[in-house]
C-alpha cells in the first residue's frame, strides 16, 4: 500500500484538477473587482450533468484529502 499510495493520489490530483476546470465560472471580471451585472448575481439550481459533476467533484476531493491522511499515517 505504501508504495501505491502516491501514484493514487497523483491520480486523484489529475482527475480533480480536470472536474474543477469543467465546472462553470460564475465569477466574471467585472464581480473579480466588486462590481458585478444582474446575470451573474442571479442564483440556479444545478441540474443534469452539471449536478453530477459538482458531486463528482466532491467525492473525489474528499478520497484526495483521505489518501493524505493515510499517507500522513503510514
């Protein structure tokens, strides 16, 4: 286990930064300076692929941070 350990969490890394890159950006360059226009103040739900994306996201960033932690441990 030990010497799988880092390829796995090299793996999640990858596949993390890939599920955050495909995420849509809220955020646009008007709001990164306090301003902002009425679309992008505008709350939604997220649905479809989108939502299984977002859940995505988080269960792999939660295996990520248990992998460190074991990492840690052993």
């Amino acid at each position: 286990m030990d010497a799988i350990l880092p390829y796995i969490q090299i793996f999640l890394s990858i596949l993390l930064i890939v599920l955050i890159l495909l995420q849509r950006s809220e955020a646009g360059l008007g709001s990164a300076f306090g301003g902002g226009d009425s679309m992008s103040s505008i709350n939604y739900t997220r649905r479809g692929f989108e939502r299984v994306l977002f859940s995505a996201t988080i269960v792999i960033a939660i295996l990520f941070v248990l992998s460190v932690f074991t990492a840690l441990v052993l």
